[in-house]
C-alpha cells in the first residue's frame, strides 16, 4: 500500500513540475513578429505609442484556454503641403484626426520618421504611339530620378507592354537601374496592359516591409488587360501601396500636332486615360503629374522623393464594421490641439491653406470576428 501510495505521490509532483515548462515553451517557440519578407531587408522602428504585448497567460480567463482575437489594422501613409506645394514638418500624432466613414478612429501608431524610399519604376515600353514614341521617352526621362535617389533608397525597374517584366530586382545600387534602363532597346509589342502591370506590381510588393511606392511612367491607356478598371481599383483598396503617376499623354499630344495632329476621339482617350492616373493616386494616397517637356522632369522627381521621404505613417484599429467585406471612406484632417483646424503660417505670419494626401478608402476583408 505504501509503495502504490508512493508511485501515486511521484506521478502527480511529475505532472506539477512539467505543466508550467510546458506552458513556457509553448510560448517561447510562437512568432514574436511577422515572418518571411521580401527585399529591402527594411528595419522597422518600436513607436512608443504603440500597445505594448502582453502575456497570453495572463489574459486566459481559465488555465489551459487562450482566446486570439485577429483586430484588422488600417495604416495609412500621409503627408501634408501647403497650398503652394512645400511639405507641412514637424507634425505630432495629436494634429491628426482620422475619420473612418465619418467616425472618428484612436491613432495606435504614429511614426514620423524619414525611412529610406522603396520604390518599383514601372515603365510603359511599347510600340505605341508615332515610332514607340512612349518607350523612348519614359526611358529617357526616367533618369532624371537619380540625382534625386540617396545611397539608402531601394528601386526597381519594371517594364510592361502585353507582359510585365522585372528588369532590374531591388537594389541599392543606382548604376545597376541606369544599366537596366541603357539596355531597353526596341519594343517588342503594341499592347498596353496597364492595369495588369499595376496589380502584379503589387502582388509582388506584398511582402516588402515598409513604406512603399510604385512610380508609373505611361501614357495611361490601357489596350488589353485581363483585369477592369473597376477589379484593379478593388484590389488597389486592399493594398497599402502608393502610387506616383507620370502621365505621358499630354507630351504625345504635343507630338502629334507637330506631326499632323490627332483626331477627337483620340483626345478622349487620352483625356480618359489621364482621369485613370489621377484616380490611382488619389485612391492610394499619392500624386499624379503631366509634364509637356523633358525640361519638367528634374522637378517632377524632386516631388516624388519629397513625398515619399516625408511621409506619416499612422495605424488604427477600426471602431466597427471591421470585416463587413465593404468600402470604407477614410479621411484625414489636421487639428490643433484642442481639436479645432490646425493653422498654417508662413513665414511673414500669412495664413497658408495646406492639403493632405492619403489613401481615400480601404476595401475591409468579408468575415466575422477571429475569421
């Protein structure tokens, strides 16, 4: 009896003892943070705004039992220009009011920090337009980017006609692009499929950490893409890519009256085309030019690193309708600190009025709490 009485006694100071190494090891070996990633190897920075992690043992209402709760996180990368163009500095988390379909969202997340830029160079390089006039023209003004790249920054070039193609993968190393773009020589196809080089732009995006951008040098028209406009806009919502447009149209317009000129209809196109680049940056928080000349371009690239070097970036946690699978309208006002307009001075004390760009909506995922 003692000897049962014994093994008994041994068998459950086993059980006590092994259960909380158990436990700890259960939670030593989980993710501590996001897995896998693509190029550039992006650091992100702890904000001290942020929540910080808890223990999942501490918040389990019984022993043995933890509940995760998946809370959909909006981030949206913001920056703000006075009416004349120059970048707002120096704003703090508190001058930012976020509204989620006219409610107002708690920023958990505010980082104003000057990240180096990640920035895919999609270029349309087809046979389009008097002699290809579209691919040698994006390919020559494209290099009026670099002067305005540092050591820091990671760039890609792509280019699309019928296909898309990855000419150059990321890389820090600036000559290495400027090659890519020397060697671009005859374009092989009249098609333009523009809205499809976008979305596989973005696809492959998916896993770079950071802020980043896609730059889109084209004329707009898209000839023969397997996705709508209205399939590209949708998935554009999901993402969290900002998207520059440099539209070519109004140069080859100028091309063509020197040249004989271009019928109504072919303006309309164009015209449409143009409202197509606007609405790619509007819809993600970035900007659209329309230079005439190449004399334009030094400028034009000069604002792209601007806005991409001065960036806000801000993340909340959506009050309600977080995974109701529909579009939400997002804006972003700056505030004084007492809730009220935030105002702008230059510096003779004059009342400047300012803009904010940001992404104008999210499309939120289809699926009930913890799905």
């Amino acid at each position: 009896m003692k000897a049962i009485f014994s093994i008994v006694l041994l068998a459950t100071l086993a059980v006590v003892l092994v259960l909380p190494l158990a436990e700890d090891s259960v939670f030593a070996q989980a993710p501590t943070g996001p897995q896998g990633g693509a190029p550039p190897p992006a650091q992100q920075q702890q904000n001290p705004d942020s929540p910080k992690a808890t223990n999942p043992a501490q918040q389990a209402p019984q022993a043995g039992v933890t509940i995760a709760v998946d809370v959909p996180i909006v981030t949206l990368d913001v920056v703000a220009t006075t009416q004349h163009g120059d970048i707002i500095p120096g704003l703090k988390k508190e001058n930012f009011r976020i509204l989620d379909d006219g409610v107002p969202q708690t920023i958990t997340n505010f980082s104003p920090t000057e990240a180096p830029i990640t920035m895919v160079l999609l270029l349309e390089f087809s046979s389009r337009g008097y002699g290809g006039f579209f691919a040698y023209v994006g390919k020559y003004w494209s290099t009026a980017l670099f002067p305005s790249l540092q050591q820091k920054d990671w760039i890609a070039l792509e280019t699309f006609d019928m296909k898309t193609r990855v000419e150059v993968d990321f890389t820090q190393n600036k000559d290495e692009v400027m090659e890519g773009l020397y060697h671009l020589y005859f374009p092989g196809f009249s098609e333009s499929n523009l809205f499809d080089a976008i979305l596989e732009t973005v696809d492959r995006l998916k896993d770079v950490k950071g802020k980043k951008s896609i730059v889109v040098l084209a004329s707009g028209v898209d000839t023969f893409s397997k996705h709508t406009l209205d399939q590209t806009m949708k998935q554009l919502r999901q993402s969290d890519v900002s998207i520059f447009c440099i539209g070519l149209g109004r140069a080859f317009q100028n091309y063509a009256d020197m040249n004989g000129g271009m019928g109504s209809l072919r303006r309309m196109d164009y015209l449409q085309a143009e409202n197509q680049l606007k609405t790619f940056s509007q819809e993600t928080g970035g900007y659209s030019w329309f230079p005439q000349f190449a004399g334009e371009m030094p400028d034009v690239f000069r604002n792209v690193a601007a806005f991409l070097r001065h960036q806000y970036s801000l993340s909340y946690s959506p009050t309600a309708g977080a995974k109701d699978g529909k579009f939400h309208k997002v804006k972003v006002e700056l505030v004084a600190p007492d809730g009220g307009p935030l105002s702008i001075v230059d510096q003779k004390g004059k009342k400047q009025k300012y803009q904010v760009y940001a992404r104008e909506g999210y499309q939120a995922p289809k699926g009930g709490v913890g799905d």
